[in-house]
C-alpha cells in the first residue's frame, strides 16, 4: 500500500474542517488593546537579583516594571493578511551597582519610561467561527528616556532613538466581533501578551457573523 495514501487521507480529515468553517476577513478592521510583560529591552538589560558570579563589573537590579501596554489597529487586505500600527509604552525602575564579590555598591537609580510606535504585519493560519490562529511581525521606533539619581552618563540599549522589532509566530484569539487573545513572542510587547480585540466588519460580513 502507498504510505502517501494515508497521509492524504489523515490530511485532508483534520484540514477539510477548517476549511469549511474558514471565514472572510478581507475588508475588515480590528482593534485591539494589550498587555504584556517582558519586553526584549527588560531582557536585554540583563537584570539580576543579586550580584553575578564574577569578580568586578556592574549589574542592575530591577526594582519594579508598568508591563506593556498597547493599542493596535489592523486591516485586512486578504482572506489571511493584515496590516496595521501599534502604539505603546512601557515604564520600568532599576538599580545599578558595582560588583566586587562578596560586596556590592550602589551607583544609581535609574526611572525609564518607552514609548514604541511600529508597523505590524500580521498573517492568519486558522481563522474559524469563533476560533482563530495567528503570528504576526512588528518594527518601529523605539524612544527611550531615562532619569538617574545621582545624575549619570546614559545608560540606555541603542540610543535614545533606536529599531524595535516584535516576533509573535503564535497567538490565538476566541470571539466574534468581541474577542480575547493571546500571544507568546518576543519584542516590544513582551513574551507573554494579552488581550481584547473589537473586530470591525464590512457590512456584508455582519449579518454573516451575527447569524453564526
């Protein structure tokens, strides 16, 4: 027997359903609103709790985070793309000591706040009745203010004005025109990121949606 024939058959039994509860989404708008924690500059600051395991250098402890909150708006053009842009910000207090094991000294307190603004691709894999399968990709600009007691040189990631980039290869949402989500990724929206989505439709699609 052809070890292709059961492929095909174990293919077409878990697609051909998706498929005929696909939805049209071509015309229609969205708008969401986020939270998330975790953003690729948090990570890349490299905080730590306690002084790292090395004779001399700095490191910074964080004293507390806002999250990431955003506001999106997309639009799609196909069945299965959308384009749209996100604005969001982020504030986030550290410390920075010197480390000279066992000991550590304190050298300032650092407030930081971010403000991104990024175009966003987003594509949808899977997008049903109620249940719908997405990834999307982000890159805008990042700009980042910061205030030291005592006063210091900068000690920001990339300058004051720099690239920010958002990676999400999976996020799921559940709902009509109302719907939550969320999404695992890596950017300027955190690892994890949460939330609601108000999905504006083109007139011909209301009907459709209410009547399922």
């Amino acid at each position: 027997m052809n070890r292709k024939y059961p492929l095909f058959v174990f293919a077409l039994i878990t697609f051909l359903p998706l498929t005929l509860f696909a939805q049209s989404l071509q015309g229609d708008q969205e708008l969401s609103l986020s939270y998330g924690r975790k953003s690729g500059t948090e990570i890349l600051k490299n905080f730590h709790d306690n002084p790292p395991t090395r004779d001399r250098g700095q490191f910074n402890s964080k004293v507390s985070t806002t999250g990431n909150y955003f506001i999106t708006y997309r639009k799609a053009f196909t069945d299965k793309f959308l384009l749209g842009l996100t604005a969001g910000s982020e504030s986030f207090a550290y410390d920075k000591y010197y480390n000279e094991n066992p000991y550590k000294t304190f050298i300032a307190h650092y407030n930081v706040n971010i403000t991104t603004v990024a175009v966003e691709s987003k594509v949808i894999y899977y997008n049903g009745k109620k249940l719908r399968l997405y990834g999307f990709a982000g890159l805008g600009a990042r700009l980042y203010s910061e205030k030291s007691t005592p006063a210091q040189s900068f000690d920001g990631i990339g300058g004051k004005v720099f690239f920010n980039t958002q990676a999400t290869p999976l996020g799921i949402s559940f709902g009509k025109k109302l719907s939550g989500f969320l999404e695992v990724g890596l950017g300027y929206k955190g690892l994890i990121n949460a939330g609601v989505t108000y999905r504006i439709c083109r007139k011909s699609h209301v009907k459709e949606i209410e009547e399922k």
